[in-house]
C-alpha cells in the first residue's frame, strides 16, 4: 500500500505500549495492532485525532505516502 503507517515509530519515541495508546484512544489493541500493520482499510478522523493528541504528534508523523510503490 503507498500509505505507510509508523505508528510503532512514534509509540517508541514517546515509550509508550500499544495497550496504553488504545486504552487512552478508546480502541481495541486489535483494532491498533490492525493499524499498526498498515491492515486498516480506513481511519476515522477522531481516531487518527485521538493518536495525534495522546503521542503530540501530526497525522504526517505517523502517515505517509509513498508515490512509488510496486505491487508484489
């Protein structure tokens, strides 16, 4: 997918576990770890506001787009 997610990058950063991060959000740690994983299909906006307001962080800090991405 060209989106990559690194959200493990900055849960690291801040050291926090993925389990305090979806307690703090209000998500399943299944449903982070999906995220995680760049799985996700979609990301609601107060989700991805939550993230960004728990880590201090910018969307463009834990997403971003790769323009040349080669399907596998």
């Amino acid at each position: 997918m060209p989106i990559e997610i690194s959200l493990d990058v900055m849960l690291a950063k801040r050291k926090m576990k993925s389990i305090e991060l979806a307690q703090a959000v209000g998500i399943t740690v299944a449903n982070l770890s999906i995220l995680k994983t760049g799985k996700a299909k979609a990301i609601r906006f107060s989700t991805l506001e939550a993230i960004c307001k728990e880590l201090d962080c910018q969307p463009g800090d834990i997403l971003s787009y790769t323009k040349d991405f080669i399907i596998k």
